[in-house]
C-alpha cells in the first residue's frame, strides 16, 4: 500500500466487514447491508488515496468506481455488487425505505452479500 490514508482506508473497510459479520449473527440485517455498503466505499476510497489523493465526501459507489479508475476493470459481479450496494446506505437508514429494504435482506441474501463483499476488499487490496 502506498500511504498512510490507502491504509486507513483498508482498515476501516475490514472493520466494517467484521462488523457486517456480527450483525449477521445477531439477525441485524440491515446493518448487514449498511455495513457491506460502508466496506465496498471504503475500499474504493482506498484506492483513490493510493496516489495521495484526498477522496471525495460521497457515498455513491459508482462514482468513487469511476474516480478509483476500476470503471473498465470491475467484473460483472463487482459491478453488480455496486449496483445492489447502493441504495442499503442511506434508504436502508430512512423508514420511507426502511420496511422495503428489510424486505430484500433475508438471512440467506446477507449471507450472499457478505460473500461478495469479502471478495470484493481481498481483490481491492490485490489491487494495491
């Protein structure tokens, strides 16, 4: 890793993988998908700092995809992934979406997403 913030970065993302495992264990859900949001983001601002760079304050995956340079180099999955991530950040917190949300994260889908999310931050960090 080439500084001090891409490893600050990696760090708060692997917390907040470890982190979306225990909720997973306490039925938590939501948090599920809030916290795999939370470590997608933070990998992809790892990579933006790589080079010194202060990433941008947003939480919108597929911009700090394009501002990370990985637009062409995301797989399907990955892509897909970001696209599933995106809206359990903030609707996930807001109860006009909560209920809709909660719907969607089932034992078995956050156990999927956990996979994939995992996945996603071993390959970020091959990446560095």
């Amino acid at each position: 890793m080439s500084t001090d913030k891409t490893k600050y970065w990696i760090e708060m993302a692997e917390y907040d993988i470890e982190s979306a495992k225990v909720m997973q264990r306490g039925d938590r859900y939501l948090y599920v998908g809030f916290l795999c949001h939370l470590t997608v983001e933070k990998a992809l601002k790892a990579v933006i700092s790589k080079d010194g760079t202060t990433p941008l304050k947003t939480h919108t995956l597929t911009l700090l995809e394009e501002l990370a340079g990985l637009k062409d180099t995301l797989s399907d999955e990955q892509k897909a992934l970001l696209d599933e991530l995106h809206p359990l950040n903030i609707e996930a917190r807001y109860s006009a979406y909560k209920d809709k949300i909660a719907e969607i994260l089932t034992r078995e889908f956050c156990e999927n997403l956990i996979v994939r999310t995992d996945a996603f931050l071993l390959w970020i960090k091959q990446q560095l």
